[in-house]
C-alpha cells in the first residue's frame, strides 16, 4: 500500500470539502445516503431470532437489499422475482446461508449464498456485501465493482487479483487492506466504511482529472 499516494488524497480531499461528507453542496445525494437507518433496520429485521422463520427472515434479507441506494434498482427486481419463486425447503436453505454469513461461519455462508445465488444470476459482489455492510457497517465492506477496480489500480495492489464472481478469499484481503488504509486517515473520512471507499473513489478521479 502506497501511504504517501493515501496521504495526498486526503489532503486534496480535505482542501476542496473541508467539511468532507457533511458538505451537501459538493455531495448531492449524500441525503439519500442513511447508513444508520440503513444499519437500524437490518439489525432489527436480520436477528437472530428471526431465522426461526425463514420466511420472515428471507422478506428481511429482501427489504434489507431493497431499502439500499447501494444496489441497482434491476437487481432489485431481479432478486425479488427469484425469491418469490423458491419453495419452503430452498428458502429454509437461503436462511441457512445469510445466518452463517452473519453470525456464523462467515466463509462458508459468504461461498453458499455465492453458490445459492448463481443460477439466477444474482451471486453480484453489491447483493453478497450489502448484509454484511448493513448489520456492521464500521467492520464489514460493501464491495462495488468499479470503485474496487478503481482502488486496486490506484494503489498497484497487485496482490489483489480482482474477480466479478464474488469470492470470500478476495472479500477478506480487500477488507484487510481497506482496514490497513483507515487507519491512516482522518477520522471525518472514515465514520463509515461506504464514506471511506467513497471518498476513495471520489478522491482518485479528481487528483487524476
């Protein structure tokens, strides 16, 4: 990781938005952006105790997905098409996934809904990282292509062998090093982890321009 590269986007950053994210000016659509509501409502829908009924566990996941302006609004569709087509036993089986993502063997949750999503092609890297994002949004990350790609190639990460299918193996090295990275910043920069990797993307693009 190049901490010197890391350093200048931050004082570029910094200089043009002193208030960083607060700035509703130079960030638009940050109203639309509400990681905490976003965070309060997965957290709720997602316990525990609801994956005693797969059924209004897998509304949840749904909702979660559907309330993020993260995640496309045709995958949204699509998902919700796809869930409405599964008989009791598969969504017994998706529940099975998301539980072990969330709370408990995170890599074998993280590969099964991969596997379980596939078929509808649904198994993005937006869809598989929004959960985990959601419920704990100041440790997991939400992993959008472009941006990802955009930092890798910045930073000559070349360790990090990018894949459109998501695996766990990239998931865990990307978040390491997006860790790594926050710990050299300011902290008005990295109060969420979609702000820290937004400000990533947006910081490259204008120090390039």
């Amino acid at each position: 990781m190049n901490v010197s590269k890391l350093k200048d986007l931050e004082k570029e950053f910094l200089y043009r938005y002193p208030k960083g994210f607060k700035d509703e000016t130079c960030f638009p659509k940050i109203k639309k952006f509400n990681p905490k509501k976003l965070e309060e409502f997965a957290k709720e829908t997602l316990k525990k105790e609801n994956f005693s009924n797969p059924n209004l566990l897998i509304e949840g996941f749904v909702k979660t997905i559907q309330k993020s302006v993260m995640v496309s609004l045709f995958d949204k569709i699509k998902l919700k098409d796809a869930i409405s087509s599964l008989n009791s036993y598969e969504k017994d089986m998706l529940s099975i996934e998301i539980y072990e993502l969330l709370y408990g063997n995170k890599k074998e949750g993280f590969e099964g809904l991969v596997e379980f999503l596939a078929p509808y092609k649904l198994a993005k890297w937006t869809i598989i990282s929004l959960t985990p994002y959601s419920i704990n949004r100041h440790k997991e990350y939400f992993i959008k292509p472009t941006t990802t790609k955009m930092v890798i190639k910045y930073f000559e990460l070349k360790e990090l062998i990018y894949s459109p299918k998501p695996s766990f193996e990239f998931y865990e090295n990307y978040s390491n090093t997006l860790d790594k990275m926050k710990t050299n910043l300011h902290d008005s920069l990295t109060f969420d982890n979609v702000a820290f990797t937004s400000f990533l993307k947006v910081a490259i693009e204008f120090y390039e321009a």
